[in-house]
C-alpha cells in the first residue's frame, strides 16, 4: 500500500521548512494538519525559536530522526479556532506549544501533572501521535493541538522573546523549583552563559537568590555581571577562583551539553547541595563518589516540566519581566542560523519571524 503524502495525509493545508536527511539542510515543505477536534487548539504560527535540539534533529544526531522532518518546539502565534469543548483559550488569544503534545494521561506522571515523564511522551515533532500519523514542529504557519498542551500567554508577553520559554525557560525553572532552589538567600550556580543559562540567571534572581555565573569563557563576565544581573562570575579553569569558592552554593544548574569534568562542581556546593544536569552531553560524564558521600551531594537531573508548571513559569516570568534575549530572524535565513548556532554564534536564541516571513518563502 503506498503511502500517502504528507499533503494529503489530514484535510488542513499546511506550509513550512523540513530537513529531507541528515545532512539538515531545511526547505520548503508542503504538508497537512489534522482537523480541529472537540478538545483541540489550532493557532496561526507567528514566532518559533530555534532550540539546539533542532539542530541535532535535524542531522540526526540522536539516530532517531524520521524524514522529511519539520522542527520546532518553541512555537507561539494566535488562536484561530477552538473546538466545542475547550474552555482554556479562545479564538483570538496569544497561546504557545512547548516540546510535547500527547502523553497516556493515565500514568502516574501523567496524573501528577507531569506529563513530560509520561513513558509515552508525544513530542510535538519527529514522533508518531495517536492517530499513527507523523508530527511536525513549529517551521510553519498553523498549529493544532489538544488544550492540555496550549500554554496561555499573558497580554504583556512578548511573543518573539517569550517563545524560548517554552523550552529554555521551564528547563532551567522547573529544576530550581523542584530542588528547593527557588528561595530567597539561595545561592545558585549556573554553568554555562547560552540559551538556557542565561535565562537560568533571570529566574534564580527573581526567586531572590544570589547567582554565580561559571565559565569557561572569561570574556563573559561583563555580560554576566552588567547585562543579566548575576552576583558573581568563576572562571571554571582557573584553579584558584574555583577554590576560593569552594563550599557556598545550595545547588548548581549544569546547562553544558558538551563533555566536562564535574569534580570541580561538585567541590564547589555546601554539603546536601545539588547539582543538577539539564545539558545533555553525548558521551558519559565522570562521575568521582567520594565527594558525594563526605557531603551527601547529590548529582541529579531534571527534564522540562508538565503543563501545569510550564504555564506557571510562563505567569511568572511574565509578572517579572523576564524574557529569552533573542535574535529575530527571517525563514529564508535559518540554514544560516543553524550553520551559526552549531558554531555558538548567537546571544542567545535565535527567533523566526514566522508571521512576517514564512509566506515569502514559498517557492
């Protein structure tokens, strides 16, 4: 039986940009939506951010990509349609799709408002939903999702800087509130000054902590201390800096994804401190026990967060005024901004402008 294309496969047109293979170079792409259903929310695609899992994705990187593919999980724009029974959003309000859009909803991730540890997580692209047909991200102009996955957006939420959030945001959010870090007087580390660290370092001080930035790149301290607030700066190679800070924070945020040791982190928490993993290095880390038990540390890891907490954070971040710091570019720019974000040549996300831009890219 041959397969039916991805244009005809649901009865709602759709336009965006795919990757055809692994070699990630992203084109325009003709496909479909399925059609609203009784709890769904579809929404025009104004702004989505582009995540470096879009950029592993996209290669193939985790050797699970499915082709053709369309990326993006931080995706946000204006609610077109809702069907009869939803009463989270209407038509005309400013919603977002983080990185899941289905889950068993009979689990006990699930009914604990956690679905991002539900065994059967549905990410919203590059995976199969519950009808058997294949997702696809935020690359294009129109969204439909069930009402359990719509995050609202505050009227005062910038859409293009708020869009990370979704992914970034709740990353670093989520951690600090589960691990008890989310306290005035705290003192919370944050490794890594990119597109997760930086937001990491808003959040921790509007929960009132003290932050301390830690780097490998000391060329960074003046953006850390002047432009996003943080207390302190520790350059992560320098011997003497880590051992003056030996023993002062509650808990660490590791944003790196790249290899690293993590001796020296470890070094540097108060005994029952956390470190805690939310960057996803490809090979496995060293692990030294000994620290771990004369401190009962604890090294531990944290993944999103469920519907509930993601809006939450959105409120929140809303109420104080944080926001990713983004560059906003148009659909015909992003194979150059993935050759840019695969070099970390950006500050600190980048952003498509899907409203304005995405239509002009039509061949």
């Amino acid at each position: 039986m041959a397969k039916v294309p991805p244009e005809e496969e649901h009865p709602v047109k759709a336009f965006g940009w795919a990757a055809r293979d692994q070699s990630g170079y992203l084109s325009p792409f003709n496909f479909s939506r399925r059609e609203t259903g009784d709890e769904d929310v579809r929404f025009k695609v104004l702004y989505c951010g582009i995540c470096h899992s879009d950029l592993h994705s996209i290669k193939n990187d985790f050797g699970f990509s499915f082709y053709p593919l369309v990326p993006g999980h931080e995706l946000v724009g204006e609610v077109t349609e809702v069907g009869s029974k939803v009463n989270k959003v209407k038509v005309g309000d400013k919603v977002g799709v983080g990185c899941m859009v289905g889950g068993c909803h009979s689990c006990e991730s699930c009914k604990n408002d956690l679905e991002n540890y539900c065994p059967k997580v549905i990410f919203t692209y590059n995976s199969i939903y519950h009808d058997g047909t294949f997702n696809y991200g935020g690359y294009s102009d129109t969204m439909v999702a069930n009402e359990r996955y719509i995050v609202h957006f505050p009227e005062n939420m910038p859409l293009d800087a708020g869009a990370p959030l979704l992914c970034a945001g709740i990353t670093v959010y989520s951690p600090l509130k589960h691990f008890g870090l989310a306290q005035p007087g705290k003192h919370i580390g944050v490794v890594g000054l990119g597109g997760l660290g930086h937001v990491a370092v808003k959040f921790a001080k509007a929960f009132g902590a003290k932050v301390t930035v830690i780097s490998t790149s000391p060329s960074k301290k003046v953006e850390a201390l002047e432009h996003l607030g943080a207390d302190s700066f520790l350059v992560s190679r320098d011997p003497d800096q880590i051992q003056a800070a030996m023993n002062t924070m509650d808990g660490i945020i590791d944003t790196v994804s790249a290899v690293h040791p993590i001796l020296p982190l470890l070094g540097l928490l108060k005994s029952h401190g956390t470190l805690v993993m939310v960057g996803a290095p490809d090979k496995p880390l060293e692990l030294p026990v000994f620290p771990l038990i004369t401190g009962r540390k604890m090294v531990a890891g944290s993944a999103i967060g469920g519907m509930k907490e993601t809006q939450e954070m959105i409120d929140f971040a809303a109420k104080h005024g944080i926001t990713a710091d983004i560059e906003v570019v148009s659909m015909d720019y992003v194979n150059t901004a993935m050759e840019r974000l695969a070099k970390n040549d950006v500050r600190y996300r980048f952003v498509i402008d899907i409203g304005n831009t995405l239509a002009a890219s039509k061949p």
